[in-house]
C-alpha cells in the first residue's frame, strides 16, 4: 500500500488520529476536506442537470424520439453506477487526489463535447442525422457520469472516514448540497440558454453551446486549489470486512429496491417535463421551466437535513426509518397523482 497522507484514512481510536485530535489539526483540515467536497459534488450535480430546463425541446427538433431522449438521460446516472461499483479500487491505485483530478477534468472535457454535437454532427455542411446527434449525444453522457463519478466518489469516501462521529448529519449536509447543485443546475441552463437571440432554431447554435461551454469550464477551476483540500491518500481494505451477502436480508433488499424506485420515479420527469411545459397550453421558456426543477430540488434540500438528524438521534431504530420511508413514498405518489388534473 503506498500513501503520502494515510492519516486521512485513520480510524478514530488510532493512536495517531487521537493525537492529531488534541493538536486540533484534524478538526481543521477534516473541514477543509468537506468543504473541497461540498464544491466537488455542488458542480458535479449542476453539471447533471443543467440541461434539463432546455435539451427535451432541442432533441425534439433535431428528430430524436422521446424513447431515445429518455436512454440520454439515463446514460449519466447509468454510468455513475458502473464507476461506484469499481471506484475503491481505481481509487486504491490512484490516490484520491488523482481521482478528483481526473474526474474533473473529464467532466469538462465530456460536457464541452456534448455542446458541440451539433457542429460535429453537421461538419462539412451536411444535414444533421437523429440517429448520428442522438448516438453522440448518449456516449458523451454516458461517459460523463462514467468518468466524473470518481472524484465525487472519491470525495464521498474521504469525508465519510474523517467524519465517522456524526456521518448522519454530515451524509445529510452532502444530500444537501447535492441538492442545491440540482437546484442551481437548471436555473444556470436555462438561463444561459434563453439570453443568446438564436434560442428558437435547432442546433448547431450559441443558445445550445453556450450552456455548455460555461458549464464545461466551471471543474476546471476546482484544480488550482484541490493540493489544500483534498489529501493525497490511497484506500485500504481491511481483510475484517464482512462480505455484502453477509448482511443482504429482506430489509435491506426492500431498502434497496425502495431507492430504485423513488430515483426511477422522479427521473421519469428529466425527459419530459421541460417539454409539457414548452408546448402548447404553457409555451413556458427555458428559464420558467428551470424554475420547476429548482423547486423539486428547494423541497429536497428542505428535506433532507432533518431526516439525518433523525439518523443521528435515533441510531438503529428501524421503526423510525421505516416511518419515514413510507411518507416519502405517500407524498411520492401524491405527488405524481396531482400532475395529470393540471396537464402535464
């Protein structure tokens, strides 16, 4: 195991990590960290979303179908996915510094190439294709989440070793700010793409590159100052570790199945919500429909803060866990009840 920072990873009853306790060192950088984390994963999820308020429309008039329009936005979540299941390991071989260098980057390099589609598409002066813009427009998502889910997840990991004393409320806190990055994330997109004058024609245009350009940029400026925030570690596995099908029961299977759910319901409004509200009755701009999505992702920050100090105070009372689950689906399925009389 190599490490130039293995203090990071120290657990709490080390020798070493008490010492650097009482020196008051830890609490300091420990915070350093989570707030390195907190802008990490704040543009991470503007970046996830900001094209929500605008992109339905925009693939409808280039000929992608809704089905296809749906595989698009499923592309990033499905890549973040394949990254968590092997990012310890790429971690382990990197150094959590690496990692969020990478993953930074590539966002940026991925979301630019997603804004230039278009103009990839139409080089040469030919007719733009559905089947070549919505193809390009899958991998470049696809590989986003793919790529830039190591350093949030790298991130993630850090904070939840340093913070092993109140990780409810600080797991909490990045549910938060990951929220506020979804909420921001629309309002950016939309507005970016309403201020340029050529925002009604298909694409290749500024009004759809622009979003993306600024966007794509925003990573880059988190590397400049990642050395004071983020320690050089290298993960290791404890051989103590329990295998996962020690602990699979039917509570965590139903937990599991709960959060597929609820993530699977809500994701069915990225590919169409934005489109309802820009036709015919609402013909709502871009900005007007980032502000829905913002309002979504008000309520889930609102939310989630509560529900870990709820984690924190009552530790392992699976009634109280319980509890809150089923009013998060009862207000889930109120919810979606309550679009169709108005519409959408």
């Amino acid at each position: 195991m190599r490490s130039s920072d293995n203090s990071a990873l120290l657990p709490p009853d080390h020798p070493a990590s008490h010492a650097e306790q009482k020196g008051g060192a830890l609490g300091f950088s420990r915070y350093r960290l989570l707030f390195g984390a907190y802008a990490v994963l704040f543009i991470r999820y503007c970046i996830a979303t900001f094209l929500s308020s605008f992109f339905t429309p925009v693939a409808t008039q280039l000929g992608i179908s809704g089905s296809f329009n749906g595989l698009i936005f499923a592309a990033y979540p499905a890549g973040m996915a394949l990254t968590s299941l092997v990012a310890p390991q790429a971690i382990q071989l990197l150094g959590t510094r690496l990692a969020v260098v990478l993953g930074l980057s590539l966002t940026s390099v991925f979301t630019i190439a997603f804004g230039l589609v278009p103009d990839l598409a139409a080089m040469g002066g030919g007719e733009i294709h559905a089947q070549t813009v919505q193809w390009l427009f899958l991998l470049c998502y696809f590989v986003n989440g793919l790529t830039g889910a190591l350093a949030e997840t790298a991130c993630i990991i850090m904070v939840s070793n340093k913070f092993e004393d109140k990780l409810g409320v600080i797991m909490a806190s990045i549910g938060t700010v990951s929220g506020v990055g979804c909420m921001i994330g629309p309002v950016v997109g939309g507005v970016l793409y309403d201020i340029m004058p050529d925002n009604d024609a298909p694409p290749p245009t500024w009004a759809f590159r622009v979003p993306f350009l600024v966007c794509g940029v925003l990573p880059l400026f988190l590397l400049p100052p990642l050395p004071l925030y983020m320690p050089n570690s290298y993960l290791s596995f404890s051989s103590k570790a329990a295998p996962f099908s020690s602990v699979l029961s039917l509570s965590v299977v139903l937990g599991l199945l709960s959060v597929a759910l609820s993530g699977t319901f809500v994701a069915t409004l990225d590919p169409t919500l934005s489109y309802r509200l820009s036709s015919p009755p609402f013909r709502l701009s871009a900005s007007w429909v980032s502000l829905f999505f913002m309002y979504s992702s008000v309520v889930y920050t609102l939310i989630s803060i509560p529900v870990g100090w709820l984690v924190d105070r009552f530790p392992g009372n699976s009634r109280i866990f319980k509890l809150t689950t089923g009013i998060g689906f009862l207000c889930l399925a109120l919810t979606f009840g309550l679009l169709a009389p108005f519409g959408l």
